[in-house]
C-alpha cells in the first residue's frame, strides 16, 4: 500500500493522530505531506489567526508535531510604543480611527514557517514570526520566542538552542539531500539509513550517494 498524505487518520485504529494536510480549510495555512498532529483539530491550535494582518502558517513535510502545541500568530501582537495597548480599530465601533497614529507600526512579525522534519515536543507555544529550521527538535513545554536553526534541539521558556544535533558535515550532507523531496519510492529505498543510529555508517553512505547524484 503506497502512504497517502490526504488520509485523516493514519495509524490503524488510531483516531488522535491526524496527517495535518487533510485537515485544513485555512488559506493562510499550509502543510507538507505526511506532517502530522497529535490531536484531531490543529487549526484550533493557530491563534490570533486574523485575516487582515496576512500572515501564514507553513509547515514543512514529515513534521511531527506533539499534543497541545500551539501557534500564535500575528494577531496576539499588541502596540506598545503608545500610551494603551488597547488595538480600538480591531474592533466593531472604533474602526473609523483605522488611520490612528502609529496603525501601520503594528508590531507584525511575519509568516511563522516550521521545516521539513521537524519534531516539536507536546505542550510548545510558537510565538509569531519565527522560523524553525530543517531537522530541528523543540523540547516539550517550551516557549520558541526565535529562530531555531537546522538539525538544533532548543528547549525552555523561552527556548534556547541546547545543542545541534550532529557534527556540521552530517547536517551538510542532510541539507544537501533533502530526503522530504523525493518520491515515496526513493524515500523508502533511502529508510535503511535514515533510520540508522550509526552515524558514521551514515555520513559514509550519504557520501557515496550524493556523489552519484
């Protein structure tokens, strides 16, 4: 059986891990193949999510992200170089003062953007704007407040790179062969070493294969 990316429920049995690109309905939100939620209702996990700011959520392919994870988007973002903090033109009643000094200073952060690959621990809060890279590894109950880099672990409140994940040629090798790229049939050809704990074994073999690439 070939794995299909828009199936909901994905495990045998299993209603409360769902492949996330089969559950949206938001524009503003996108997701790779084959990333998956442990939940039922992800988007009810993107907060402040409001249309006229225009920012995204996009998540990259074979991401595994745990129960109760969160993103905060551009809408939680309050001005706080003014006497309130109080955003009047949100809302039904005071939109008229839309062209209220320091409207267009809105602190907007930009899209929030999650590699391929990446696992978030259960429990995370991902602040608006920020970018988690290729590989990475967010540890549970942690607050992500800035970038993350490739093949990195970062955990805590706010989150800290701890360390990466291996030394700076296999993170090479790895962002080179971007293996979430490829078809299903090369993926599963190329499943013997991605799931390998010897990395030596590994950076010898992902050698000889980019080589012949």
């Amino acid at each position: 059986m070939t794995p299909n990316p828009y199936e909901t429920f994905p495990i045998p049995g299993i209603n409360t891990v769902t492949y996330i690109k089969a559950t949206l309905t938001n524009p503003n939100i996108t997701a790779g193949e084959f990333s998956y939620y442990s939940g039922r209702d992800f988007e009810a996990h993107v907060t402040h999510h409001y249309g006229f700011n225009g920012d995204r959520l996009i998540i990259g392919k074979f991401c595994q992200i745990g129960a109760g994870v969160n993103f905060v988007m551009n809408g939680a973002n309050h001005q706080m170089n003014c006497a309130t903090t109080f955003p009047f033109w949100i809302f039904r009643g005071w939109n008229e003062h839309e062209d209220a000094p320091g409207h267009d200073d809105m602190p907007l952060k930009g899209d929030t953007v999650v590699g391929n690959d990446v696992w978030i621990g259960q429990n995370v809060t991902v602040l608006p704007g920020v970018h988690i890279g290729d590989g990475a590894i967010i540890g549970l109950n942690s607050t992500v407040t800035r970038d993350v880099p490739p093949y990195n672990i970062a955990a805590g409140n706010p989150a800290r790179v701890i360390r990466p994940r291996f030394d700076e040629e296999i993170v090479g090798l790895m962002l080179r062969l971007q293996w979430w790229n490829k078809s299903v049939e090369e993926i599963e050809e190329l499943i013997p070493l991605l799931t390998c704990p010897d990395m030596e074994r590994v950076k010898r073999e992902l050698r000889a294969y980019l080589n012949m690439l």
